[in-house]
C-alpha cells in the first residue's frame, strides 16, 4: 500500500533530476534564463549554472575561451558585465563586431597602416552628446560599431575604398563621430544627414538618413547626386548603396574580406568580379572587374560612369615560342537601350603589351552610358613575336555594368531625360 502511495506521488519541481532541466534550460533565451530565476530557488540555482552562459556569451559578445581565461572570470559574469555596457546593442553587437573582427584580420597582413589608423571606440557619453548636438537620435547600430571603434585617423589609403584613373582618385575614410557630426546636413536636399565617410581629393562623402525627410527611408546609406539641370540646390538624387547600416557595413566587409574587392599597393579596390567574366583563347586568359563611379555620375542629365580593370594572362605551361604582343583592340558596346557602338584602336591605354608564359598585364579604363546600364565585349589582336607574320584574336568577355538603385529627389517632381551621346574612352 505504501509502495502505491510512493508511485502515485505528484512530480513536482523540487523532484526532478538535474541533468534533465539544465538540458531543458540550455535551449532557453538569455532573457528567459533570467525569467528563471525569479521562478524558485530550484530554478534560481539551475539557471546560474555557469556553462548555460556559455553559449550566450559566444552567440551575443562573441567572447571566445581565451578572453575568458585572460578575464578570470566566469561565463554568467562575463555575459551580464557585457551587457552592463553594450546591452543595448544586443540586435546588433555580434553582426558588427564579427565584421570588424574580420576586416583586422584580413586587413592586417595586407594593409598595416590602414589598421593603425583605427581609432579607439567611443563612449556612450560621447554618442549622447553627438545626439545632443544634433538634435536626433542615431541608429542604435550605428552606435554599435561607434563603440568598437570610432571611424579612423583622415589618412590615405581610406578603410571604405579607392579608385584610380588616369585624372582622378577617390580614397574614403571612415569619419570619426565627432567629425561627422560636424558635417550633419540640415540644409533642403540633404536634410537629417549624417556623413559617414569623406574623401580629401574629390570632397565626396556617403550618407546615413538619420531620420525619414525628403524622400528618404530612415537608416537608408546614400551618395549624394545633385542634378545638374536644376537650379534648385536643393534638387539631390541619390545612389542607394545600403537599406541600414548594418547592410551597407556588413556587405562592404563581406565584399573585402572574401577577396571581392582587390587589394592593390596597400589599397582596398572596389571593383566587382563577375566569376563567369573570363574567357580563355589558346595559352591567353582575359577576365574583367567593374566599378560604378559615383562621383562622376548624375541622375539629370541621365550620366553613368563605369571603371573596368583587365586582367590578361598567359599560362605559364604555354610554350615559351607563344610569347606575342598586343597589337589591337576591337569593341562592342551597347547600352540599355539596345544601341551598339563598335570602337577599334591600337594598344590599350597607349601601350603595347608583350605577353610571355606565366606573365600578367593589368590595366584601367573606363566608360560611361546614357542608360542605367550596359554591355561592352570585344577582341585583342595579338602577333608572335618569333612568328611576327602570324595574328590571331583573343576574345574578350562580355562584362555587364549597371549603376546601384537610385532615387530621384522630391525637389525635381517630373523630369525627362534630356539626350546624349555615350562617351567611351576606349581601350
């Protein structure tokens, strides 16, 4: 009779095996783990066993074994001192700080100085006092990244990219908080703007919305595009570049870190390669990058300006008799639009390459569309030069260009494009 009694006993909390409940707790949230300890002392003390805090550590703060071990302190307390301080950033804390994480890492081999150049993060205190001087409130996940680090010393080369050619570079900074809002917009156009990066050359800078005004989406990343035609200065359209912060910043170091973006001379290039851009012609392989150029750009007048950079190479098992130079070129560009213009010349950029087993030749040019986008494909013609009577072609691959999504401003209610003529510097 007692052994029924014993069986039929209700399970109560107070009963229940350990190892069962902290599995059960181990599935939870951070904030239903701290929910558990206001539940009963059973579940206060289970809740606080410290591997629970491991995982949470890692997913949100991205604390590794070895910052534990150098803090002497336990997971729980490693997790709640955290929060203590960027608790607020909990969205975002892992998303900018593994991209940050990333970008040293890769960037530190590669470009030293570049790193050096980033400055200490700022406080919560220094952010207030920003919001304060501005009079609104900045992306908490702006804020975020402020605090690992904020933005960089004005140096050349600039953490956000470059671009050369032949009469113009570009190099951005990543402003610090203080120099950006030094430049915060509330003038028609560009109304509750914050600058996010500057270029010394060339003056131009990239944009967060900080607030919804004029057509924008708050939070939106933007390069500014005054129309030429207007005379209203208040008339900027805009090249979207990132819905967020997190996007635009996240994207930019996904692009660098994967090899997207080319490192050349200590200098991170934003040129886009389109793996499926190379074509092999015998022992010679061509393949093309693109970049869209901003700065040289315009919305009215309809003005889009492309960079491409191409890679040719010979392949070093190529027979040392294959060697050959760089004669000619031959284009064929069309626009969106469906009109096609043929362009031949000699050389590329005024020189006449010789090409020999395992060597490179690299080379800029550019070009601009009346259109939103376009094509350009072609052939180099090439002669041996131990057989100087023999030519043969060597194709280019079609490589597509097209400028990031823009937005016209609400200043211009109804335009046209005015018509004009395709410019090409062609080589």
């Amino acid at each position: 009779m007692a052994a029924m009694e014993t069986q039929s006993a209700p399970l109560t909390l107070e009963s229940l095996p350990t190892d069962p409940l902290l599995l059960i707790l181990s599935f939870l949230d951070y904030r239903d783990l701290i929910n558990c300890c206001y539940v009963s002392r059973r579940l206060s003390q289970l809740s606080s066993h410290d591997p629970l805090w491991r995982r949470h550590c890692k997913k949100y703060w991205l604390i590794s074994e070895e910052e534990k071990t150098q803090k002497n302190q336990c997971w729980k307390s490693l997790f709640i001192d955290t929060y203590s301080d960027v608790g607020r950033y909990i969205d975002h804390y892992a998303a900018i700080k593994k991209a940050w994480d990333d970008l040293k890492k890769y960037l530190e081999p590669r470009c030293p100085r570049m790193v050096l150049s980033l400055k200490e993060g700022a406080r919560e205190e220094d952010l207030d006092a920003v919001e304060a001087q501005i009079g609104c409130k900045l992306p908490d996940d702006y804020r975020c990244s402020y605090r690992i680090h904020n933005g960089q010393k004005l140096v050349v080369p600039g953490l956000l990219g470059s671009m050369a050619l032949s009469n113009h570079y570009r190099s951005e900074d990543l402003l610090d908080v203080d120099t950006a809002a030094g430049g915060f917009q509330q003038r028609q156009g560009l109304k509750y703007c914050l600058p996010l990066t500057f270029c010394i050359h060339t003056g131009l800078s990239q944009y967060i919305a900080v607030e919804a005004a004029e057509g924008r989406n708050k939070n939106e990343v933007f390069y500014q595009c005054p129309d030429q035609m207007a005379r209203n200065p208040a008339a900027i359209d805009m090249f979207i570049i990132g819905a967020t912060f997190t996007d635009w910043f996240t994207s930019y170091v996904s692009n660098v870190v994967s090899g997207g973006f080319p490192i050349i001379r200590d200098q991170i290039f934003r040129y886009v390669h389109d793996p499926e851009c190379v074509a092999t012609t015998g022992d010679i392989t061509v393949s093309v990058s693109t970049s869209f150029l901003p700065e040289l750009s315009s919305v009215h007048p309809p003005h889009y300006f492309f960079t491409y950079r191409i890679r040719i190479e010979m392949s070093k098992d190529a027979l040392p008799e294959k060697a050959c130079q760089l004669d000619s070129r031959y284009w064929r560009i069309t626009n969106a639009k469906g009109d096609v213009e043929e362009v031949q010349g000699p050389g590329v950029v005024g020189e006449f390459p010789i090409i020999s087993p395992g060597r490179v030749y690299e080379y800029t040019s550019c070009t601009t569309f009346s259109t939103t986008s376009g094509y350009m494909e072609g052939y180099y013609t090439f002669h041996f030069l131990y057989f100087k009577d023999k030519i043969f072609n060597v194709a280019i691959p079609r490589f597509h260009m097209a400028c990031p999504t823009f937005r016209v401003s609400i200043a211009r209610l109804s335009f046209n494009f005015l018509p004009t003529t395709n410019t090409h510097i062609k080589s």
